[in-house]
C-alpha cells in the first residue's frame, strides 16, 4: 500500500467520524439551542 493510500484511508475515516459526530450530536445541540430561546424567564417580572 502506497502512502497515498493512507493517507486518504485515513483521510476518509476521519471524513466519516466527522460525520457521524454532526449527525448524531446535530439534533441534540439544536434542541438545546431551542429550549434555551423558547425557555425563557419562568418568573417574567410584573408590570402594574
């Protein structure tokens, strides 16, 4: 096996870890980022 070889081997096993990372903590990071701007303050002060 050439080094041209492995390196894009590695090249492409690092491409599909990336991936997965994004697909499996994408949703997760966007929830949160959701939750965060839909929360709130759960005690709103009162106007008179």
């Amino acid at each position: 096996m050439t080094s041209d070889a492995r390196r894009t081997r590695r090249l492409q096993h690092v491409t599909a870890t990336g991936s997965a990372l994004a697909v499996a903590l994408g949703p997760l990071l966007l929830g949160a980022l959701l939750a965060k701007s839909v929360g709130g303050d759960p005690w709103p002060p009162s106007t008179p």
